[in-house]
C-alpha cells in the first residue's frame, strides 16, 4: 500500500500559539531589557564614570551620544539578519540575534572606567553599543513575524502583542533592577558608581539562558516554510527586493512610527536623567515611577493591539499621532511643577502615546511586506524609524535643554507627532491585507493549503 502526502502538510503549525506567544514575548523582553538597562546607566552614571573629563552637561549629551549610536546601527542590524531571516528561517535568525545581544550586554558590566584605562573605555563602551543595536534590528521583525505568520488572519493583531509587550515588560524590569541595586548600595553610595551599576548588565546572562531555552521549543513558522520550499520569483536578495518592490511602504511606515521611538526614548531614557537632574528628585523616586509607569504602557499596548483587529492598524496610529502633539507640547510644563505625583503622569502619558502605536505596529509592519522579504522590510522600516526617533530625539533633548529649557523638547516631540501623522495618513490600512499568495483576506494559511490524509 503506498501513502501519499501532501507535501504542504509537513508545513503546517506544529508548535501551540501559546508556546509561541511566549516564545515571542520571552525574547524581546530579554533583548530590550538588555537595551533599556544601557539607557538607565547613560542617564545615570555613564557621564560619570565614562565622562568625567566633560562636566555633567556635556558627559550626558556624550554618554546620550553612544546610547544614540545603537540606533545607527540597527538597519545595519535589520539588513544583516533581515537577509538570513527571510533566506534560512525566523528561528535560527532570532536565536543569533539573542547571542549577540546577551554577549555585548554582558561584557559592557566588565568594561573599566576612564580613570583605569583612558580614552579606551569609551571606545569598548561605544563598540559593544554598536553590537547590541545589531542586535536589536535583527530581533524585533523576527519576533513579530514568529507571532503573525502563526497566527490565525482574524487575530494578527491580538497575538502579535506578545512581542510588543516585551518593550513595557523590559522597562519595568530595568527600571526594577536599578531600583533594587540602588536600594542595597545607597542611594549616594560611590558603590553604586563603583560597581553597583554594572550588577544589571551581568546579570542579563540568566535571562538570555531563559530565552535561548524557549525558543529552541518553537519551529519555524510554516508560512515561510512553504515560501522557502517554493521557487524563487527573483534572483535579486531581500534587501534589493524591498527598496525595488516597496520604498514607498518602507519609508513612509518608518515616518509612521518616528513619533512612537521619540516618546518612548525620551520617557525611558531622557526623563530619567531629567527627573534626578532638573526637577530633583531622588533616583529611588525616579525609578519607582518608572516601574509603575511601564504597567500602564503594557496595558495601553495591549489594548491598542487586541483593537486594531476591530478598527484597523492606521487609525490607532492616526490616534496616537493626533494626542501626541498636545501631549508634546503639555509635557515639560507639566513636569517642571516640580512634583514626583507630576513626574509620573507625564512619564506615565509619554509611554502611554508611545504605546498606542507600538500595539497595533507588531501586525502593521509584518502585513505591509511580501513573505520573501517581509523580515527584511519590516526590520529595516522599524530601524529607521528607530533613528528618526529614538536616536535622536534624546540626543536633541539634552542640547534643546541646555539651551532653550525643556519647553523646547516638547515642541519637538509635537513635531515629531506632525510628521508620522502625515506618514501614517499615505499608507492604505493593512489589518484585511492577505499575507500569503493564494490566500484570500481573512483565510487562514492552514486553511488555503489543507492536509492530505495519507491513503
């Protein structure tokens, strides 16, 4: 008796949606915890103890520099792993990117101060840096790609918030791990100078354990397994493809999403040097609120994300964009009452904008690109928005401060808001959009290619 089966049937999903629902959100946790952590010691103790020659105004513009650096290299990042991601699989791809993040995050807690070794602590400081937003360009389209070509067409949008929720889940957990260092080491303690700081840093390696160990239980996603198993249209790579096929989408999407990396790196980053800095408050203060805070941004994330099935990935970025530039221009005068009560509700609003975007942005990115390059599209329309944003807005606050007072910020955050609106307002609504050739909107992929029962 022979048996015959359809060879689409060895693609179908084996792995439970939970599985990779926990798989998605586990690995982004870990990488933006890894990133968020860097952010905490620039605002925190990188001017001192990287630049200290500099004074305290230009050490933070200097250490906001190198924390900036990373986000020149995430399309890097994006185009490097984008590649093998859409040529060798979603899988092998995250994993890598999991590696390199934990190895660079790791080593930057052993790096020596400038008074020990110099002009060359920076230098390492700066390079491992550049390896960690490599890493992050790589991580986050694989990790919502894992989430959106496994789930059902009805649900992209709900259980591609497992990604997403990694961002909020990462900043409470940095936020909550300095706390704790800074509540045993003292709260002026040169300890926490010394060495305290880097306790975080080193400690990643365990969560990077945990992170490798769940997603070695997940298999490829059987979209791109067929993609893979059928011939290729073209010879050109997906990076060539992308910029050939859809610059527009690719663009306007990272204008889309500027606003989002701005409030956000400001909130998580910015906010906490200004919050010790300029408004006065204690570091212990500043990084409660920050735990509290990131609560809020997973629940507003999550609620964007289950309700951009129902009303659509562009017009929850269209609300956003609309509320960020009063908020924008709100913010300083807010938080320059002085209060810690104050301080929270501006932090608590600027993650809250950020996360309207974000939600829905785990299945607008990954629906807008074809499947052979959707990894290297969706990655580098997420790195360049990255830049736009999150590179350098923090970068400008410290200088628009120094120079202008935190008013100014504030009107760069509301242009910022103008700007995606516009971006956002020339893309077409993506949530009905097929993401597989041969399926129709709404058909699951299992559906479109049924297993044939052996005879």
């Amino acid at each position: 008796m022979t048996h015959s089966v359809d060879p689409v049937a060895v693609t179908r999903p084996h792995t439970p949606m939970r599985r990779v629902a926990l798989a998605s959100c586990t690995g982004t946790t870990i990488e933006f915890y890894d990133f968020f952590i860097y952010g905490t010691a620039a605002a925190l103790v990188f001017p001192t103890v990287f630049f200290p020659a500099l004074g305290t105004a230009a050490g933070t513009v200097a250490s906001f520099a190198t924390f900036a650096v990373a986000f020149i290299a995430r399309p890097l990042g994006a185009a490097i792993f984008g590649h093998f991601g859409d040529r060798i699989g979603r899988k092998n791809t995250l994993i890598t990117t999991l590696l390199l993040m934990g190895v660079a995050t790791v080593a930057i807690g052993f790096v020596p101060p400038a008074a020990t070794i110099g002009v060359a602590a920076p230098i390492i400081l700066v390079l491992l840096r550049i390896a960690q937003g490599l890493a992050v360009g790589g991580e986050w389209a694989g990790a919502t790609l894992l989430a959106t070509e496994y789930a059902p067409a009805h649900k992209r949008g709900m259980y591609a918030l497992f990604p997403q929720l990694g961002p909020s889940i990462a900043f409470a957990l940095s936020s909550g791990t300095f706390l704790i260092v800074n509540v045993f080491v003292g709260e002026t303690s040169q300890a926490f100078l010394d060495y305290g700081w880097r306790i975080p840093f080193i400690a990643s390696a365990l969560l990077v354990f945990i992170g490798l160990y769940v997603r070695l239980k997940v298999e490829e996603t059987p979209m791109f397994a067929r993609q893979a198993a059928a011939p290729r249209a073209s010879g050109v790579g997906p990076l060539i493809g992308v910029f050939k096929n859809q610059p527009r989408e690719l663009f306007l999407a990272a204008g889309a999403l500027s606003m989002m990396f701005a409030f956000f790196y400001i909130g998580t980053a910015y906010l906490t040097a200004y919050g010790t800095a300029t408004v006065g408050l204690s570091r212990g203060t500043v990084l409660s609120l920050g735990v509290l805070a990131a609560f809020v941004f997973c629940a507003v994330t999550a609620l964007a994300a289950t309700y951009s099935d129902r009303f659509g990935r562009r017009t929850m970025v269209i609300g956003s964009c609309l509320v960020a530039i009063p908020g924008g221009l709100v913010l300083f005068p807010l938080l320059d009452t002085g209060s810690a009560t104050a301080f929270f509700l501006g932090l608590t609003m600027t993650l809250a904008i950020m996360g309207i975007s974000y939600g829905p942005a785990g299945a607008l990115l990954p629906e807008m690109f074809k499947t052979e390059y959707r990894y290297t599209g969706a990655g580098m329309a997420y790195a360049i928005a990255g830049v736009l944003g999150g590179g350098i807005a923090p970068m400008l606050a410290a200088q628009l401060k120094e120079n202008f007072g935190g008013g100014a910020i504030g009107w760069l955050l509301a242009g910022y808001g103008v700007f995606s609106l516009l971006c956002v307002l020339a893309l077409p609504e993506t949530r009905h959009r097929a993401m597989e050739a041969g399926v129709t909107d709404g058909e699951d992929a299992s559906e479109a290619h049924p297993v044939t029962e052996p005879a």
